[in-house]
C-alpha cells in the first residue's frame, strides 16, 4: 500500500507540473511570443520529471524501511506501530457505533448511524467530557470506570432511532493519544 501511494503522490506532482507548462504555453501562444517561452517552458518541464525508475526506487526504499520498522523496535528510520487491524471499512457499514477518543483532560464520545453504500452518514451525536484532575493521576482502574460510567450514561440517552435490535451489541472503537505498547488488538501496557 505505501508503494502505490508514493508512486500515486508523485505522479499527481508530474501531471500538475505539466498541467501548468500547458496552460501558461497556451496563454503565451495567444500573446504571439511563443518560441523562447516554449523553449523555457520544455526545460522547466525536463528539470521537473522523475524518471519512472527513480520513483520505483523511492517507493521500493520506504517499502523496507516500513518492513524494517514492523520487524522490530527501532529497526528502522520510519516510526512504525502495528495496528492489528485486520479488516478496513468497506462504506458498505449499516447500523449504529460508538467512538472513544480518550486525549488530554478530556474524552469525546460519538454515536453514529451509518446507511450504507451510497447513504453515508444518517446521524451523529456526541458528548465532550472533563476528567477531573484527580482521576489523571491516579489509577488506572479510577480512570476507566469514570470513562465507563460516563459511557453508560451517553449510551443510556439514546434515541429510538439509534435503538439496537435485541441481541446486538454495541460496536465500539477506541482512540488512546498516551504511550503504549500494543500487543493485540485489544490489549496493551501503559
């Protein structure tokens, strides 16, 4: 994937840059003063592209440095984190789920619905809560029942129209701006 986003990047910088050798040719071709202007728009051009190679060299030296830094701790230049996420969002989701982001002195809790493919997003609400100071440096346990109580009570206050079915769960995700060491995708050490 990052190979093909380096390579998207630069070809997209390419084709702007002649994007606009073109434009300002055509607007000088109008002005009757087109043959130095050519000629100093084709170099600009010629100094502005990246060989094709090159750019497979580019794209080939961040992919090992990516795999250097997932292989180990300080492996690599690149900062990289395992994210163990195994599946990403197709925009086909449909129903209801929650958000976390736990960053600060604060949390956001979100609840979404989603339409599906072609509808998007039906609805959202949120809620933006203090962490009283105490809590920040105290335990971790007091910490997480506070977010877990303030969780219940926005989940408590839901309307009909983010009701579950019986027997479905809530789906949630978290985001945790703090250092830790993830070890799976639901575990880690602060």
């Amino acid at each position: 994937m990052g190979r093909v986003t380096v390579v998207v990047v630069c070809c997209a910088a390419l084709a702007a840059g002649v994007a606009a050798a073109v434009v300002v040719c055509r607007r000088v071709k109008r002005g009757g003063k087109c043959g130095k202007a050519n000629g100093i728009m084709k170099e600009f051009e010629e100094k502005c592209r990246t060989p094709a190679a090159k750019l497979k060299q580019v794209a080939d030296a961040m992919t090992v440095e990516m795999h250097a830094g997932l292989a180990s701790e300080g492996g690599s230049k690149l900062k990289m984190i395992i994210s163990y996420v195994d599946n990403l969002p197709t925009g086909d989701e449909k129903g209801t789920y929650y958000a976390l982001d736990l960053g600060g002195t604060n949390f956001r809790v979100l609840r979404v619905h989603l339409g599906g493919k072609g509808v998007g997003l039906i609805n959202q609400e949120f809620a933006e809560v203090s962490i009283p100071p105490h809590l920040m440096t105290g335990t971790s346990d007091a910490l997480f029942d506070y977010i877990a109580a303030e969780l219940a009570k926005f989940v408590s206050q839901e309307s009909e129209e983010f009701k579950l079915s019986p027997g479905r769960q809530r789906e949630l995700g978290f985001t945790f701006s703090f250092p830790v060491m993830q070890t799976s995708i639901n575990t880690g050490t602060l």
